[in-house]
C-alpha cells in the first residue's frame, strides 16, 4: 500500500511555508505523495453539495505543486484533483509539464469533471457535456505531451501547426489519474487512466466502486499502454491497521489521507501517524 497525504495547497497549506514544511516532513517520513483539491470559486454563502466555506483558501495547484517541488526530491506530487472542462487544455498542459520539469518527473495528473454548477457558472463555463468535454480536453493535453507536430481535431477543442515545450519528463507522460463516483467515471478511468481516484469512501463505497470499476473494465476496451489500472482512495473513518489490510484485499493500491486540520501542528501529527501506519502495515 502505498500512502499520500490530500490537501496540500488549501487551509494551512494555504500558506506556503506550511505547505512546504508538511511535504518535507512527509517526504521525510517515508510517504509517497501529496495531493491538492481545487475549486477556483466556491458559493457564497455555502450550499450543498459546496464541500467546504467559501472563505476557504486554495492555492491554485500548479504554483502549490512546483513551490513544494522546489524543496523537496522524491515525493510524488498529485493533483487530486483538477476540474477539468473549467481549464483550458494546452493552457494547462503548459502549466503541468511545467511542474513535472521542475520537480524532475514526479507530477501525478488528477482530473475530474467537477459537479458544482454555481461554480461554472461564474467561469462561463457550460455544465453539460462535461464528460465529453473532459475526454477531448486530456486527449488533447496528450496530443501536446506527446507528439512531434501536435494536433487535435474534435468537438470542443482544435488546433495544428503548433508546438510548445518543455515537454513532460515522463514518458510517455505524467501518470493519469481520473476521479467520480459515477458509471461514466468509472468508464472514463478504464479507458483513458493509468489511474482510479475516490474520494471520502468507507470500506463499504470502497467495494462498491471497485466492482464499478471491474464492470467498466468488462464493457470498455483498455488500451494495452495504460498498463493495470492503480486504485487510489481517500479513506473515510477510522484508519488503522485493520481497515488499511482490508483496504488492500479490496484492491486499493493507495490510500491518500484526508483529516480536518486547523493548524501546522495538526498537519505535521497527521503526517507522523500516516507514518506509523504505514511502517506497522508493511
């Protein structure tokens, strides 16, 4: 099992001191990766299904991302995840290949397609066809990772006789790691990640989403290149030794922990415990 640590650009990691010493202390400690949440906007005031108050700070994930790459050199770096129909491609692709150069290859891309219409809104963005809009937009993030001469033709989005670098580090591109809770999520992740992302799940939601995503796996063609499909979870509830054995015979590959924190201190206790787990559950 391997462990991360969500949350690394918004409430005290919000400040990016805290955010660096929390990734050095967990990259100290032994953990494989740090994460980031993303909303560029929340409601306000906060309404359901808005997870968190709007006076929240976020650090946009990239500068968080490559703040914390310039002080650390092992642990990996996920976005967990950006919302990404509300982000424009090559924009972005610019931005990620951009961590993954500065960390010297460690970015782990997580995206998803986001489900909070107010903040859409605001973005001018439209909230149907997000699916649609999010599959066109990775490929054509790939397409400008990983060809000579990009191009991409599509619904949404369309370009050629372009070029950008740097290109990524990792070949044949940063690892792709799709999030929701959803059939079409779980189809998406199938056929276009190297990864799976759950968020907040008990043991319970755990083994309902992986039989989702063995399902997809039967109806969906997975191209031979993504290689095993590695589950990520954000555990709800207790997590000890038990629950993360149980976790692993579920067939989660990482458990990415979230717990409300108020202070550094709080963090770097979190961070500490992560640790201890990890040593008494290998």
């Amino acid at each position: 099992m391997k462990f991360g640590l969500f949350g690394i650009n918004f409430g005290p990691c919000a400040d990016a001191q805290v955010a660096l010493r929390v990734a050095q202390a967990a990259e100290q400690r032994g953990l494989e990766s740090v994460w980031t949440g993303e909303h560029v906007v929340l409601p306000d005031p906060q309404v359901p299904p808005s997870p968190v108050p709007p006076e929240t700070p976020f650090l946009d994930p990239a500068v968080a991302l490559a703040y914390v790459a310039a002080g650390t050199s092992t642990i990996r770096l996920g976005t967990g995840i950006i919302i990404l129909p509300q982000r424009n491609p090559l924009v972005l692709a610019k931005e990620l290949a951009s961590v993954d150069v500065a960390s010297r290859g460690r970015l782990i891309f997580g995206l998803g397609i986001g489900y909070l219409k107010p903040e859409f809104d605001a973005l001018g963005i439209p909230f149907s066809h997000k699916g649609a809009r999010s599959v066109e937009y990775l490929e054509a993030i790939l397409a400008m990772w990983t060809q000579p001469r990009p191009s991409y033709r599509g619904r949404f989005v369309n370009f050629e006789a372009i070029n950008a670098f740097p290109r990524p580090v990792q070949r044949p591109h940063p690892p792709i790691v799709i999030g929701g809770g959803t059939p079409e999520a779980f189809g998406r992740a199938v056929e276009h990640g190297n990864g799976w992302y759950g968020f907040a799940l008990d043991l319970d939601a755990a083994a309902r989403a992986v039989e989702g995503l063995r399902a997809a796996a039967r109806a969906c063609a997975r191209p031979a290149a993504l290689g095993a499909l590695e589950i990520s979870v954000t555990p709800a509830g207790k997590l000890d030794a038990d629950a993360v054995k149980r976790f692993a015979d579920l067939g989660v590959h990482r458990l990415i922990v979230s717990r409300m924190a108020a202070t550094e201190s709080d963090l770097l206790k979190l961070v500490d415990k992560i640790a201890e787990l990890q040593t008494s559950t290998r």
